[in-house]
C-alpha cells in the first residue's frame, strides 16, 4: 500500500480482493508474491482498525440503553 494512497474499508476490501485473484492465479512470479502479501497484509491491518473504530462507535452509541431510557420518561401531559 502507498504511503501517500487514502483508503477507505470499502476501497482496501476490494483491492484485497484483488490482491487474492492474482495470487490464486498462479501467475505472480516471487517479487510480486511478496510485494502482494505485504500490501494485502497492510490492507487488512487497515481493515480491521477500521471494523475496531466503528465497533467502539456502535459501543459508545448504546441504542438499547437510550431507547429504553426514552421509553421510561414520562410523556408531556402525563
């Protein structure tokens, strides 16, 4: 992956998937093996900071709580 190359989760699945067709293809000679593990090993590093941030986003959200809480307040002119 480049240094400089902005991803987002969707974009670095889709390369990652990539990445695995050309190796599956059996025509990537051992340079390019290498090169594409490392990138594809980047990109799911990157990945899985991404699924961490938004699984901690959903966590600081818990609708469950907020929904029961709103569900326990009076109602106006009760």
């Amino acid at each position: 992956m480049n240094e400089t190359t902005q991803h987002t989760y969707e974009t670095a699945t889709a390369r990652i998937e990539e990445i695995i067709r050309r190796l599956d293809s059996g025509e990537a000679g051992l340079r390019e093996t290498l090169d594409l593990c490392k990138e594809g090993r980047e990109l799911v590093e990157f990945c899985a900071a991404e699924l961490d941030a938004v699984g901690q986003g959903l966590e600081e959200l818990r609708l469950d709580e907020l929904v029961a809480r709103l569900e326990q307040r009076p109602t106006e002119g009760s």
